[in-house]
C-alpha cells in the first residue's frame, strides 16, 4: 500500500524530469518503507510503498514485467489470495511469499482489462500496456482508495491524492461550481453527489467499480461491477443463511487480518464493529496475537443530554467484550482538548478539500494518530455495516412488505415488534400508516419524527444561494436520490440498496480511509465493505433481516455464542457518536462566530450562501449553542471551511455565473 502517480504523453513528448521529481517529493512527504519510480520516454508511472503485509516488503513499485513489456503502479492489498493462486495454477514455490502486485499482474495477462472483476481487496492501479501503448487504470469495487486524474488534449495524469495534479497543471485550476453548490445544498454528512467530481474543475474522481483505458485516439471509462445484479440466495432454513452469513463475514474479517504490525479496531458498543472484534480476537488469539481496540468516548466534562435510548459513552457495552476475550489490549479515547474548529486547518489540509463530517473526524484521526504510535499496520472498523451486516429496520422491512401486498406479513412484524420493544400496538401501527399515505399529508408527521425531537422547530434549511442552486439544479437531484429536504423513511428495501449501489458513501468515506492511512502509515479497512459482503446481504431475502419483531435479526442470531449477549440482544439502546460534539466547541464558540460573521462579509462567499438562512440560524441560537443545534452548528462550520478554502486559495470568483 501506498501512493502512485503517473503522466502518459499522448502525443510522445516528453515528460518533464523536474515535475516527476517534484510530484514524487510531494508523495515522498507521507510515511513510507520504500519510493520509487519508472520512466521511458513518454510515459511516467512513481510509487511509495508501506509494508502493511509480509508479502510487501518483497514488492518492487513500480513493477516491470520484462517478458511481458508491462509495468505496474500499485496501491494495493489483495484479499483473495489463495483463490487466485489457485485460479492461476501457479507453482506451490512461488506461492509462499507472491506479492499482491504479482497476482494483480499475472490477472492482467489472464484476463487483460476484465482482470478487476477477480480481484478482491482494497486497490488502485495502474498499468502500462507497451504492446498496445496503453494506460489501463482502476478503482476498487466500493472504492477504498482513491484515484484522481487529469487530462487534456496532450497529456492524462493521475495520483492517489490531488495536490501533484495541480502541479501539473501549473498550480492553476478553477473551483468546481457544481462541488460547491452540492456541498452547500446537502444536509447530509456528505459533501459531494456527483460521484466524479471534486473540488477542483478540471480533476476528476475515478468512481468506485470502474476502470479508465487511454490511448492516442482516445479515453474509455467502463464500470465492471453492479452490485444490484447480484443472484438473489434462496435457502432453506434460517440456520442455513446463519452458516452461509459466518462464512462471508468471518473470511471478510480474517483476511484483513494479514498484517506486519498490530492490528486494531474502532470498537464502538454496537452489532458492527463488536461482531468483527469478537471474529478478530478468537482468530488471534489461536496464535496467541492480541487485538488492540480503540474506544471513543466523550470527554471529561462532557454533561449528558440525550434520552434514555441514546447513548453517548458505550464502555460498559464494550467491556462484555473485553472481558469475553482476554486477548484484548484496550484504550478508551477521549480526544481530549481537540474538537471540530480547532483541527479544521489540519484535517481540511489532510482531505484537501472543505468537508461535512466534522462531528467525527476529529476522533477518527485521533484513533488513527493512536493506533499508528501504537505499532498497528491496520486499523479494522465496522462504518458500513449498517447497510450490510446488520442491516434491518422495521420501517424498510413494513414498507417492502406492504408494496409486494404482503399487509399480513407486514401486521404480523408490528404485533411483535410492540411486543419485544413493549410498546403500544396501536401507536406503531398508526406511525406506519401515516408515512405510508402521500407526502403532503405526512409533512407534519415528518417534521415530529425528526432527531431534533421539537415538534415546535421548522425542518432546517441548507445555506445554498437560490440562483447557484438553480443553475446546478440541486434540488431535482436531492429529490431524485431523497436527501436533504426530501428525506424520507418510506423507502422500501430495494431503493435502499439502489442508493448504495449508487457508491457515494462508500466513495466519500474511502477518501477519508485513504487519507487518514496515508498521513500514518497505516491502512484503515472495513470488513463491512467487503464485496463478498455487499453481495451476500443484497441477495438476502428481507425476511431475514427482521423476524420476530427484531430488527437487525440476521446479525443477532448469526453471532450467538460469539459477540456477548448484552450487545448481541440490546434491542433498546443506540450508541450516539459524537453525542458532545457541540459542547466540546463551547470554549472557542465566541472565535467560531467571530470568524463566521466576518466570512459573512466576503464578497467571494456572499456569491455561494443564502444569508437570509444563516442569519436565522444566528437569532435561533443565543450567547452558546444548545446539544439540540445540530443543523445550525453544522452549517457554521460547512461556511467556515469553505471560506478558509477560498481564502488558502485566494479565490475570488468575480466571473462566476449563477
């Protein structure tokens, strides 16, 4: 693992020997075992390289095949090792200590540019076909790690990270209007809802599941993976998809258990990140390895404002775990001192854009920073089992029922659910029959169910300038993939897999996961976003995802005698992440508006922000913020980091169109 980088010469010039030096040198500045790079005439390809794996300190990057009359820039870690092994009948002698970048080369002369299709792992590549003079780059499935690029008429570019890009192209390149009215209309954590663009206007994204091929006569991008196509699994018996369930999950985490270092977890107090510690920790300990878990949890002064089925400290919950494994070296982590404005500099430098999920990831790369200095070469976190691995509301489970006309089905799951939960019956069933008419008769419904829980405060409005979401049409798209204003909890299990299908979580938070492991030498991984995984739960039946009245059910009855039982049947309790957000900024709030009123003032951000939206949200707030100010706190800080964006960049807009 890595970071690569390359320029391809589409007209055979040549590429210049001080941009491939100064390119490198930028790479060259995150921590790594060993860099280098190859070049002949108009092709260029570099690469750093950490050894997260034992394989890896026998890799050469970039590789280059002589026999073949191909080279290889990787930034790779391949999961299916055996079965591509055994797929590519290669001789027992070799298999011992094979690279990744060997398999992901021996499946590029097997399959040419299908090769990704049998590839498993987190990766980006890039190879140098010199027989058909071509460039053949791709992303992962769910893209884990980044691939960005530019190109024009002359020449295609591409690097793990964007700031070489701008190199090449002199340091000049307009902001991304379109990035800009997406992150301001959004309410969302996300920031961004083309799934290709950034920031900048002329760097591109490579989507997750896809791959580029370039020549001289032109540029091919094909997607080779959809996983909506996915044969939907028919078994017998519940116990039967349970086995089926522990196969894919168990291999998903033990083979990211590979690893030169330690290996860590984000352990939280719930179904995800608690399956896979238990997994990781009885594998490790037949070796006599321990697991290294990092907790979250508020800080000192942090005063309690949830109620009583939110949980802002989950340490008892983790402790059934600790204490069921004694292989387990633990540490509860605080953050202590930091917050989401005072780390806004650095983690903004980090992503290299303005970003939305500040409540987070601040803590996130204190555990990172942590388990690097701790001497883990990986980092294990449950962030999309939600939509995989325990996957399972009744709201989704009720509305797919009703629209396949099994109401009885539907009937039976509310009468149990009352029951396991001991809520009134009627109640429940009112709730679902109410989100089910039309949504201008539910409006005010919606408004009641809002986590702000104030039936007396208007739904929150994004800070977006109405004439810049208008040219960009941002409110056709909200309404098309139902975010923002047109959230909804009617969604039936299908349309919630064709959102996730659509990638943009995935590729959001795999450009965190890439960042974070590049700034610390590590490789941040998510045995939840496995495509084994993906695939396996999008085939699954909804019936086993709630039964009995439990929701998240398959997960549940999956991991009895594995994951302890005060996790595995706490049926009532959420944890909260990031539940003292809000109070950690208290100290600096005074600064915070401080810089906000005068962003206020800028005539580039005046362009971008409705003033009228954040002026309410000002009077809305009195001398400090409340827990409850989620949305106006957030929009605060989505303004401020746009405009110390602008102001880094000396940006000013003056011939923007809107």
């Amino acid at each position: 693992m890595g970071a690569i980088c390359g320029i391809y010469n589409r007209k055979n010039g040549p590429i210049s020997e001080e941009i491939c030096s100064n390119i490198m040198e930028i790479i060259q500045g995150f921590p790594h075992d060993t860099s280098h790079s190859w070049k002949n005439g108009s092709v260029f390809l570099g690469n750093t390289n950490v050894h997260i794996t034992p394989e890896a300190e026998n890799e050469e990057l970039p590789k280059y095949d002589k026999p073949a009359n191909i080279v290889l820039a990787a930034d790779a870690i391949i999961d299916n090792r055996s079965e591509l092994i055994s797929i590519l009948n290669l001789p027992y002698k070799e298999t011992a200590m094979i690279t990744d970048s060997d398999l992901i080369l021996k499946a590029y002369l097997r399959w040419g540019t299908e090769c990704s299709k049998y590839l498993i792992g987190d990766y980006a590549f890039a190879i140098w076909d010199n027989n058909k003079k071509e460039l053949f780059c791709v992303r992962d499935h769910v893209g884990k790690r980044t691939f960005y690029f530019y190109m024009n008429k002359d020449i295609f570019a591409f690097c793990t990270i964007m700031k070489p890009l701008l190199i090449i192209k002199g340091n000049q390149s307009d902001l991304n209007q379109e990035w800009i009215a997406n992150y301001l209309s959004l309410l969302e954590p996300l920031h961004e809802l083309n799934i290709t663009s950034t920031i900048y206007k002329d760097i591109v994204q490579l989507p997750p599941a896809h791959s580029i091929s370039i020549t001289k006569k032109g540029t091919k991008i094909k997607k080779y993976w959809d996983p909506l196509m996915v044969k939907k699994l028919k078994l017998n018996t519940d116990q039967e998809y349970e086995e089926a369930f522990r196969n894919v999950f168990f291999e998903a985490v033990n083979c990211r258990l590979r690893g030169n270092g330690n290996i860590g977890v984000m352990l939280s107090g719930g179904l995800d990140s608690g399956s896979l510690a238990c997994i990781a920790a009885k594998n490790m300990a037949e070796s006599g390895k321990v697991l290294k878990t990092y907790t979250s949890i508020p800080f000192p002064e942090y005063k309690n404002w949830l109620g009583n089925n939110s949980l802002a400290d989950e340490r008892d919950f983790v402790q059934s775990i600790i204490d069921r494994y004694n292989n387990i070296d633990f540490k509860f982590c605080d953050s202590k001192g930091i917050n989401s404005y005072n780390s806004l500099n650095r983690l903004m430098n980090l992503l290299e854009h303005p970003f939305k999920f500040t409540a987070n990831f601040f803590w996130m790369d204190n555990i990172a920073s942590q388990c690097s200095k701790d001497g883990c070469s990986i980092l294990l976190d449950g962030q999309s089992g939600n939509f995989t691995v325990s996957f399972g509301d009744l709201t989704s489970f009720v509305i797919t029922m009703v629209r396949r006309g099994k109401w009885l089905t539907a009937l039976q799951e509310i009468r149990s659910y009352s029951v396991v939960l001991n809520r009134n019956q009627m109640s429940v069933l009112k709730y679902f029959l109410v989100l089910m008419l039309p949504e201008k008769f539910t409006k005010k419904y919606r408004r009641v169910f809002r986590k702000r829980n104030n039936k007396n405060e208007q739904e929150p409005k994004a800070p977006i300038n109405f004439k810049l979401s208008t040219c960009w049409k941002t409110d056709e798209l909200l309404k098309k993939l139902k975010l923002g204003k047109y959230y909804t909890k009617n969604q039936s299990l299908y349309q919630i897999r064709k959102f996730i299908a659509n990638s943009l979580l995935f590729s959001q938070a795999g450009e965190a996961e890439t960042k974070l492991s590049l700034a610390y030498g590590i490789i941040k991984r998510d045995p939840t976003r496995d495509k084994r995984v993906i695939e396996f739960c999008m085939s699954l039946p909804a019936e086993q995802f709630v039964k009995d009245g439990i929701e998240r059910s398959l997960i549940r009855r999956a991991m009895k005698g594995i994951l302890p039982e005060k996790i595995r049947l706490n049926y009532r309790v959420r944890g909260t992440q990031s539940a003292d957000w809000i109070q950690r900024l208290l100290p600096e709030w005074k600064e915070l508006k401080n810089e906000l009123l005068t962003m206020l003032e800028n005539d580039a951000l005046k362009r971008y922000i409705d003033l009228g939206v954040v002026e309410d949200s000002l009077k809305k707030i009195d001398e400090l913020p409340k827990d409850e100010d989620y949305y106006e706190v957030l929009t605060f800080m989505n303004i401020i980091a746009l405009g110390r964006f602008f102001s880094h960049n000396q940006y000013n807009p003056v011939n923007i169109i809107i």
